[in-house]
C-alpha cells in the first residue's frame, strides 16, 4: 500500500502534571480515505488532534505525515501538510477580513502576489463562501464561519484535513451544507465527532478511543451495530436509529 | 486645530467645511448627533473654566467672568467639536479593517496594528459573552441596583478576563497550526488610487489652508 497520509505508532503522552492523557495509541489513515474518531469526553481525542501537528510533542512514539516524521526541523512542513480545524471557528479565524484569515496559511509559507489571491479564492469556493471574501468573521452565521474555517486550512494545500468536532452546534441546514462540502473535498480526512450519523454518512471507517487508547477500529457501520462496544465506551446513537437501515 | 482661536470666521469655515463632509458622506444626522454625545464631559469642564480663571475678568449679564477662562472655554468648545465631528466622519466612512490596513502601510509597527486588529475582531465576541451572562444572572433574580450589590458582576469580569485570556491561548495554537511563526503576513494590500488620494487628501488640504489664511490675516 502507498505511504499513510498519517501514521502515529506508540504515541504516549502525559502532561506535566502527571496525568497520561495518550498511551500505545496506533493510527494509520491512507490517502484519500476519510476516518472518524469516536468516543466519550475526555478520551483524549482533542489531545491526539494536537499532537498530529507537533503543537504537542508525545512523550514517546512517533508521528509521520505523509512520510515526514515530527521534529523540531521538520515541524512547520508537518503544519503545512496537517489542516487543523478547531472546533469553535471563532478561534480559529482571527483576520479582519474572511479572505485575510485564508491567506493566514499560505502567507507563513511564503506564497504571495497572484499566487496567494488564487489560493484564497480556490479555497473560499470549496466550501461555497466566496462572496464573503471581504467580509468580518463576525458577521458570518455560525454555519458560514465553520465552512471559513475549513478553507483557512485548505488554503495551505494540505495532505490530510483533520477537524475537531465539525458538526458542534450547527443547525440541521448548515450541517447538511458542511456534510456535502466534506463529501466533495478531495482530500484525506479525520474527523473527531459525537455526532454518529454524521460519522456514517461521511466515514466509510471509524476508530474508538477510550482512555486514551484506541480500542476499536472497523467499517463504521460494524462499529455503530456493535451493541457492546457501543455501550462499554459510552457510545449512543439516536433515538431508533438504526446504522445498517440508514442507507450509507 | 491650528487656526489661531482669535479667527471665529475661519472656525465657522472649517464648520461649514466639516457639515459639507457630513452631508457629502449621506450620514444620518441623528447617527453624527448621538456620537456627538461623548463630548459633554469635556463641554462641562469648558464650561467651568471661565468662573475659575485667573487674570483679568469681564462682566457678562452680572456675573464676573475671567477673560482667559472664557477664551479657554471657547478654544475647548471649538477644536473638541470640529476634531470629534472629523473622526466621526473618518469612522463612519472607512471601514475597520482598512484603516488598520492603512496603518500597516503607514509602518506603524506590526505588533501594534496586529493588537488592534485582535481587538477589533474579539471585542463583539466579548462583549456578547459579557451580556448573555448578565441575561443569565437576571435570569436568575440578579438586578443590581447599588454599588455594594456589583459584587457577582465584578467576578463575572474576572472569569470573562480568565476565559478571554485561554481562548487567546486557543487562538494561538489555530495560529500556529498555520504556520505562525512571530511575524503577522501582509495580505490584501493594496495602495491607494489617484482618485482615493484626492478625494482623501482634498478635506486635510482645505483645512490647512484655511489655517494658513487665518494666521496670515491674523498677522
């Protein structure tokens, strides 16, 4: 098989203050595929998201994009190739303006002039919000700012998006919108959700943790029938849905 | 400001210089008057300098005035009015976002237009936290009326200031997930057109000239 677009291997980690957040934790995620990452609060998820860009460092294992190992050298290449989409959009974009926001990325990597302005507009009509280029962040529905957020990673070429719950507080209507812009992104994805219908619509494979170990990994739709498994890592789908009548 | 306060003419020139801006720039007269408003303090205390001044005095319907004081009162009253009513008009007629843009091309340092620009974008989130939380508070049988019940709301700003305080946290790891490394990219900058010069230059211009005459006449 080709390289993994991301490959963690005995990734452990505590924070100073002694607790172990991570421990043994695999992951592989190839290219083009689109992976969910399921489980209870306080699992470590958000903790993994930020090791997979070296904004932390593990304690012991390692974390490889596209090849590329984290290290002190290799750390701003790793940031370019890993788009970081965090979960409230108002932290994520801080510009005066939506296209100032986009070229944030891009700019740090030294892009400018033409090349810059078609990475913003590319960006920005991926995910349907061209039209707010010259607009403030705060002016955007919640909806919109989350779609924004995406493009302020897309702008830096990535390999791999990851994003942190995306579907957190979004109407039914905007959640749909992000799903089929999600779904048309060709582009490898991992996303952390609560949101299990979600996973299934656009994950064909989910992973567990728990603990800050991963305990599972299957077809998504194996996961979410698996009654046991669900219930032991405090998983719950909505009332009488059911994954394999879903039609996915 | 650089009329001599002797010259009553050329302020009400700059006046009428200032209303033909406003009217120009189709502002709503009640959106110019309500902005006006900042300036009654500083009004008050003009106000109060003629009955404090020193010096030599004048009387006016009965009442001794000191002839400094009233000269002060007039030169506050006048330069606070035609300077507020010029920053209104820059305000309303530029939006955010290009004056700080402005700035940077001015080479006002990065840091410095990097914070207002911070501001500018965190303020409303803030201040929309700040309000739901006193919406909850009266929610809750919270109305302050005294001074000794501010006691919840100053907590309230605490933990608004420790929250403020870890999402800048959170800002900076979105930041340097895109590759921050400690100097803010230029984007979107353009200089400005012949015509923004003009037509930017052209209010400054009749100013200063008006000044010049004033001191020349003045003479």
């Amino acid at each position: 098989m080709s390289e993994p677009s991301l490959e963690v291997s005995d990734l452990s980690f505590s924070y100073p203050d002694g607790h172990q957040a991570l421990k043994d934790v695999e992951l592989h995620v190839h290219h083009g595929e689109r992976v969910a990452l399921l489980g209870p609060n306080g699992a470590g998820k958000t903790t993994l998201l930020l090791h997979l860009n070296g904004i932390l460092r593990p304690s012991s294992g390692t974390v490889r994009v596209a090849g590329l190992e984290i290290s002190d050298e290799s750390v701003l290449e790793v940031r370019r190739r890993v788009g970081l989409v965090f979960q409230d959009p108002d932290d994520q974009l801080f510009m005066p303006t939506v296209g100032q926001d986009v070229a944030f990325g891009p700019a740090n990597f030294g892009v400018e002039g033409i090349e810059l302005d078609n990475l913003v507009i590319e960006a920005l009509t991926a995910v349907s919000m061209l039209d707010a280029v010259e607009r403030a962040p705060h002016h955007l529905s919640y909806g919109e700012r989350r779609r924004v957020a995406i493009a302020t990673v897309l702008a830096m070429k990535p390999e791999v998006i990851v994003l942190d719950e995306p579907t957190s507080n979004l109407d039914p209507a905007s959640r749909r919108e992000l799903v089929e812009v999600l779904h048309h992104l060709p582009i490898t994805q991992l996303v952390v959700t609560h949101d299990l219908p979600f996973a299934l619509e656009l994950c064909p494979r989910s992973l567990v943790m728990d603990g800050g170990h991963i305990v599972a990994g299957d077809a998504t739709v194996e996961i979410l029938s698996d009654e046991t498994l669900m219930k032991a890592h405090r998983l719950e789908l909505p009332y009488r849905f059911d994954p394999k009548d879903a039609g996915y | 400001m650089a009329i001599p306060r002797q010259a009553f003419w050329a302020h009400a020139l700059a006046a009428c210089l200032l209303l033909g801006v406003v009217i120009l720039a189709e502002l709503p007269p009640a959106f110019v008057v309500k902005r006006m408003l900042v300036e009654i303090p500083i009004l008050i205390f003009a106000l109060l300098l003629p009955f404090y001044g020193r010096g030599e005095t004048t009387e006016l319907a009965g009442v001794t005035l000191s002839v400094e004081g009233l000269w002060g009162a007039w030169t506050i009253l006048a330069k606070a009015t035609l300077g507020l009513g010029a920053s209104i008009v820059l305000s309303a007629t530029t939006t955010i976002p290009d004056l700080i843009r402005a700035l940077e091309r001015l080479r006002v340092p990065n840091v410095i237009t990097a914070v207002a620009g911070f501001m500018v974008r965190y303020l409303d989130i803030v201040a929309g936290e700040f309000s739901r939380r006193r919406i909850a508070m009266a929610s809750r049988g919270y109305e302050p009326r005294w001074f000794w019940q501010a006691g919840p709301l100053a907590q309230s700003a605490g933990s608004l200031f420790i929250r403020s305080f870890e999402r800048g946290e959170r800002v900076h790891h979105a930041m340097v997930a895109r590759g921050f490394t400690g100097q803010m990219p230029l984007y979107g900058d353009r200089a400005a057109t012949g015509r923004e010069w003009v037509g930017g230059l052209s209010v400054p211009t009749a100013a200063l000239v008006l000044a010049a005459v004033a001191i020349i006449v003045l003479r």
